[in-house]
C-alpha cells in the first residue's frame, strides 16, 4: 500500500483527497519507481484544478515529474536500486505520474540520474528547469554566447526563470528578468539578475513593429503580448526561446523582425524530447547550475499542500521551486 494523491472529477469539478492505494492499481508500465520527490509546474496547477482539458481519465494521479529509485525492472537499461528522474512523457496527464509514493512507467521514459545530483536536487530542478537548460541549449545552438549582449527572462521570478537565470549567470552572461512582483526583487538579484524591468514595460503591445535592439537572446515564459513585444526588440540575429504561456498562448506580431532583424523563434518541447538530448541537458545541469542558488530557490511541501499549491501557481503567486515530499508525506 501507498500513499498518493487522488484526482476525480464530478459535476460540480475536480476534487482532490490523499488515498491509500494499492500496487495492482498502477498504471502499466515495465519500471515500478519508490517515488522519492516530485515538483510543481505551471502544469500541475492546470491538472490539479482541472483545467485545460489535459486529463481524459478520472480518478487520476497527477505531477508531471519525480524523482526515485528503482523497486522493480523488466526493463533492459533499469535495475532495482537505480536512482531515476523522469519528466514528460505526458506522465501526470495522460499517465499517472509522481503525486504517488509509487509509480509504473515505460523505462524509456526514464532518465539515470546524473553523479552530483540527488533525487531532492533533480525535482528541485524538475520539468521547469529542465526546460530552461533546453532553452539555454538551444540559443546556444543559434550562436548566442556572453559577449553578444544582454539575455532577458520574462516571468524571472517562477520555475523556469529562476533555474534560467541562475545557469546564465555562471555561465557568465549578463541577465535581465522582468516581472510584476516588486518582491521578488532581492531573490532575482540572487539568482544572479542584474537588470529587474517591470512586467508592464513588456506587457503592452508595440506600436511599431520594431523598436531598439535590447537583446541578444531571451528566454520567454510568457507568451502572448509580451512575447510579440520582445520580438521587436531582440539584437539582429537574435533568437527567442518560447517556453511558457502564462501570459496566454495567442502571439499578435509581425513578422518584420524575421525579415529585417534575422530574429530567431525557437520553440522549446520537454514533453517529448528526445532521450539523447535529455541526457545532454541532465548532465549540463549538474556542471552549470550552481548548486548553491538552488537550495535558495526551494520551499518544501508535501502532497496534502498540493491543492492549494496548484491555486497559487496559477494565481502567479509561487516563487522559485516548490519540491514535494512525497515519501513524507
């Protein structure tokens, strides 16, 4: 028997309650992980509010990431006492995922957890900050390196932002973060931010279609009119990383900054990227993230907190990385 918490959904929503379950109710899969530690994103607040139609079937488990070690293996490259980290997959949404004391999963989901990193680390990094490290990796594939200029961070103080800043700062770049909580301030200066700009410089539409070049990259978490704001503002030959949307998933823009500028819109997938490029962004954590800014970043729950969590993530009101103690709990 485990712990887990359960989602089920009736007329009036969906309702959350911690369940004790037993193993014959996983999913299949051939790896059955001891989950250790889980995370909240931006998509876990969807999924625990029920919103955004990404779960079909209720009851169901949610947490798109978690960290553990192998309990049992059918599964080629995984063996029982393996430290793991898995994100994506659409495990949380489609899949049960890591809001369970156990979980059954396909091993080619899974990832070995690199050497220098622990299971609490690896969720404290989770699907937010593994997406940032794909970010960081893809406008590095487009040229970009310190001497270009300055990188901006749009929504700094959440998840992403917070991880992104802090590899781009020791990876010697000069960072800007925007965002609209004047509180957050001193925390984004930790993370190595040397430029705070308020989200409403950004947050209105551009009456032109291109402004000053500020950037040299950006990694955006956003979306919506700010992306479409950064875009007339990126340095020729820019490149944007589009990672979230938190300000809405339309993009009013033209394209002259394409044209003109040479600017660069890189979407950036965790959820189905491919593993090779996974272990190339897990083993780039571990050497370019600074240990040190991501304990500052963490606050600590367990699964009872998680649905008022999830309200709160949504209401843009979480700072840095919330890791969740679900062999605690």
């Amino acid at each position: 028997m485990f712990k887990a918490l359960v989602l089920s959904k009736n007329d009036d929503g969906v309702s959350s309650e911690i369940q004790e379950m037993n193993a014959d109710q996983l999913p299949e899969g051939d790896v059955v992980v001891n989950v250790e530690y889980s995370t909240l994103n931006y998509k876990d607040g969807l999924v625990l509010n029920g919103l955004g139609g990404l779960v079909r079937n209720y009851p169901h488990v949610g947490g798109v990431d978690f960290a553990g070690t192998v309990e049992t293996s059918t599964h080629a490259d995984f063996k029982a006492g393996d430290k793991v980290v898995l994100t994506g997959w659409r495990v949380g949404e489609v899949h049960w995922g890591g809001y369970g004391q156990k979980a059954r999963v396909s091993g080619d989901w899974l990832v070995h957890l690199p050497e220098g990193l622990d299971t609490r680390q690896a969720m404290a990094v989770g699907t937010a900050g593994f997406t940032s490290m794909l970010g960081v990796m893809a406008l590095e594939d487009q040229g970009l390196s310190p001497e270009k200029g300055e990188v901006l961070i749009t929504g700094a103080a959440g998840g992403v932002g917070s991880v992104a800043a802090a590899i781009l700062a020791k990876l010697g770049y000069d960072v800007a973060g925007s965002t609209g909580r004047a509180d957050t301030h001193d925390y984004l200066r930790e993370m190595g931010v040397k430029n705070i700009i308020g989200r409403d410089e950004l947050s209105e539409a551009s009456k032109r279609p291109l402004e000053k070049e500020l950037w040299a990259g950006c990694i955006d978490a956003v979306g919506g009119t700010t992306l479409s704001r950064v875009l007339a503002q990126m340095k020729y030959g820019g490149s944007v990383a589009a990672i979230g949307l938190a300000g809405g998933n339309k993009l009013d823009a033209t394209v002259i900054p394409f044209l003109l500028r040479g600017v660069n819109l890189l979407g950036i997938d965790s959820v189905m990227c491919p593993k090779e490029r996974r272990v190339k962004a897990w083993n780039r954590i571990v050497t370019d993230l600074p240990m040190e800014k991501l304990d500052g970043m963490i606050s600590q729950a367990k699964l009872q907190d998680l649905p008022q969590l999830g309200k709160d993530i949504i209401a843009g009101q979480v700072r840095g990385r919330v890791v969740v103690d679900v062999a605690g709990s």
